[in-house]
C-alpha cells in the first residue's frame, strides 16, 4: 500500500507539474472539506486542480502508511504543507507539526529529515511548502552558534528564493543563529561568516521596506495610463511604485523593493517590452514575480519572450474593471507565490529594523573606540567608507584609500546602500565640493562608482 502510495504520488504531482500554469476554465467538480472538519461541499476546479487532489490524497497515504526519513516522505509533507497553505485562513500557523501531528517525534526531530522537506519542495516548486521548511529549519538556528551545515546551506540558499516570504523566513531563521545572549538578558549580533552572508544583508535591507500591503511596480511612459493603471491597483489593496523608464526599472530593482508584482503599460521608454521583462525576471528578487504586459500589440519577438514566461499574463491596454480583476485571478494562478498577511510583513520588517539598529549602534562603537570597519561587503561598511572619505579631519591619503576601497566594494559586491542614503551624497558632495578640492576627489570617485554599478556610466570613466 505504501509502495502504491508513492507511485501515484508522484505521478500524479507530475501530471500537476505540466498543467499547474494554463489558465483553464473551472469546468470539473471536486470536494472540499468544510472549516467544521466534518463535512463536504462541491466545487469548481480546473482539471490541474484535480491532480493536485489527487496528489495531496496520496501524500496523505503515505505519511499514515509509514512515513520514514526518505526523500519520498520528505516530498509528501511538502505537498501537505503546500496544501495547508492553500486552504488555510491564516497561513502564518501552518507548521509541520500541525500538518503532520502524528509525525514519528524521531523525524520531527530529525534536521536531516527537514533538510529533504525543502529539497523536495525546492525542486518541484512549491513556494509555501519552502517558506515552512525554511521555518522549520529555523529551530537548529540556536544561541550556541552550532547550527548545522546542511541546514545552513539550505537557510543560505533559500535568501536566493524568487520568492519573498521564503527568502525573509530565511533571513529570520539566520539571523537568529546570530544571536547571543549578553548576561544581562539584552542581546547582541555574532559577526559569524559564511557563504550568503553578503545576500543575507541584501534581503535584510528589502524587509526593512515592507509594509502591511503589497507592493507593485507599474512601469509605463505614458502617465496617464500609468495612473488610470495605478487607481486600480490600488483599489485591490495594493501599494504602487510607478516607475517611467526601463533605466528607472532597473534602479528601483537594485535598490531593493520588495515587489509583488510587476505591471508593464505599453509604451516604455528606452526598452522594447520583451527585452525588459527577460531584465526584470533575471533580477533575483522578482526571478519568480508575476508579471502583467498591458499592451495595444505585440511584436512577434515580444509576443515569444511572453509566451515563454509561465508567470507572464498579457491584456490590453488601458483595461477595464472586469479585465483588470481579471487579469490579477490569473497572476494569483501563475505564481502560487505563499500567502502572507500584514502581520507577517510587519514581523519581519521589525526584524530587520532591530538588526540593522544592532548594527548601527556597532559601528559607533567601534568608531568611538578609534577602530576602523573592514566589512566592505556590508551597508555598513560601505557606508563607514563614505564617511571616512568625507571626512575633512582624516588625512587625505586615507580618504582616497577609503574610496578606492569603496570602488572595489561596489565592484564586488554592488550599491548596498538605500537611495535616501545615495542622495545624501550627492547634496553632501553639491554642498561642499566647491569650497573642498580634496572632497571632490575623494567623494567625487565614489559617486562615479554608485553611477557606473547603475549602469548610468561605464566604469572606465571610473577613477582606480
């Protein structure tokens, strides 16, 4: 029975797999459980819904058949975990304990056995059941900084994840086997290094812009529709960037912002709408976001590089109310990106405030104490070097060494620091650059390296 279990499992997970992304009409009939537990009603699937139930019915099996530390039970939790996501009120109390509370204690307890949970979610993607196995992973992320490697690869891994709330738990579940203890309760950051430290920080930067409502990006060179684009967005909950330029697109997705969805209005400036979505979708923190194109017409190479893209929906352009709620039914289908609520983001952008806060309060430590930063791959770090080139009390053999120091950070490493940060720069540089010959060296050359890493400069132009 076990044997047979697995076998239609997979199966059925792969006939899924194939037709998960069309967008069909909901011309079957399934059951579903009522929230009593003890009831069923009918309802309306698509035929990929059906496998998918078919799948979660055999996972099932195998787990009460005699689930073992394989990869095999790792897959079929990942399946009821997605499934829990799904149809759960509150996705934030799923966990594999709820899901599977009659789990052996022995796998449970078993970090090899949630290291094959996320394998087995990553590799058939299942964006829900990887943001619970990351969390699940986040239990060996302990105070005495022993967390285990196979678990550390997987938490460093997941902060790749083109989706957000997998890459954030993530970051969480990092951060908290940095933590240490002070003997007087309060708590201090271990500056531990391992390989995803520098992306780690990059994904901590984006959690501090979250708010309750999700944010989208709305690219288009023709206000009007941009704002027509916008009122609607708006009107389903959404916040909105609106961006005028693919040389704009492309700085706001350096910078940072966590975005959930990406709305392209024809035109776009300086880009053809194809070659800008293949921009967007190799950024890493929209690798997996869903992307609406809003056009009158397509050219023929435009109209394959989105046909190509599962997570690519087309209409027309400015769409109606109707089409428009349509078109956001067909991204929820085409990402299946995990369900988060306000509380959620909010949790995790107070994380990152308290980390980057810890950090801060480092730094002023340590310059107090006359000690310099060496972390160059750090914001922090990054932003010691500005100081330290700006500062007219340091002598100017080391201000220069600062910059250069700051040119091969960003070399390396890319921009890490916000934009209000970067502005702060260019007024600080407008200010005193005319009075300050040695400013304008110093400062001057780290502006040229923010302008080159942008793409608004080429970096031959950028003083060694």
């Amino acid at each position: 029975v076990h044997r047979h279990a697995i076998d239609q499992m997979q199966k059925s997970l792969t006939a899924f797999q194939k037709i998960r992304w069309e967008d069909e009409p909901d011309a079957y009939m399934t059951w579903q459980l009522s929230s009593d537990e003890k009831t069923v009603s009918e309802k309306t699937a698509r035929l990929a819904d059906l496998d998918w139930v078919r799948a979660v019915q055999c996972a099932h099996s195998v787990i009460q058949c005699g689930a073992t530390e394989d990869i095999q039970s790792g897959l079929a939790l990942a399946i009821l975990c997605e499934q829990a996501c799904l149809s759960a009120a509150d996705a934030a109390n799923v966990s594999l304990a709820s899901v599977a509370p009659n789990m052996p204690t022995t796998m449970h307890d078993s970090y090899e056995f949630g290291c094959l949970v996320w394998d087995a979610a990553e590799k058939n993607g299942l964006a829900s059941a990887q943001r619970i196995a990351v969390q699940n992973l986040g239990r060996w992320a302990n105070e005495e900084g022993t967390i285990p490697n196979p678990v550390l690869e997987r938490l460093s891994a997941a902060c790749f994840s083109g989706h957000g709330p997998v890459r954030y738990t993530a970051a969480q579940a990092l951060l908290d086997s940095m933590v240490r203890r002070r003997e007087d309760g309060s708590v201090q950051l271990s500056d531990i290094h391992f390989d995803g430290r520098n992306r780690l920080e990059k994904v901590l930067l984006e959690m501090r812009l979250l708010e309750g409502s999700p944010l989208a990006l709305v690219v288009g060179g023709a206000v009007d529709l941009r704002t027509h684009t916008k009122t609607f967005l708006e009107s389903f909950g959404y916040r909105v960037q609106e961006a005028t330029s693919a040389t704009q697109t492309m700085s706001l997705l350096r910078e940072g912002l966590p975005i959930e969805a990406v709305f392209i209005v024809s035109p776009v400036l300086e880009m053809n709408l194809g070659d800008l979505t293949q921009r967007i979708r190799a950024h890493p923190g929209t690798a997996a976001c869903p992307i609406a194109i809003l056009a009158a017409s397509l050219s023929r190479g435009e109209h394959e590089i989105a046909a190509s893209d599962v997570r690519v929906v087309m209409g027309s352009v400015p769409p109606e109310p109707t089409e428009f709620a349509d078109i956001l039914r067909r991204m929820r289908i085409v990402t299946q990106s995990p369900k988060i609520d306000a509380s959620l983001r909010n949790t995790w952008r107070e994380v990152s405030t308290n980390y980057w806060n810890e950090r801060q309060s480092k730094l002023v430590a340590s310059q107090a104490k006359g000690v310099g930063s060496t972390a160059i791959d750090t914001p922090l770090g990054q932003l010691h070097l500005i100081r330290m080139a700006a500062d007219k009390s340091v002598a100017m053999p080391k201000r220069e060494q600062a910059s250069q120091n700051f040119v091969q950070s960003v070399k390396q490493f890319g921009v890490l620091l916000s934009s209000e940060t970067v502005k702060a720069q260019y007024d600080e540089y407008n200010k005193r650059g005319p009075d300050e010959p040695d400013l304008r060296i110093a400062l001057g050359r780290i502006l040229d390296a923010i302008e080159a890493a942008k793409g608004d400069r080429p970096w031959d132009e950028v003083a060694p």
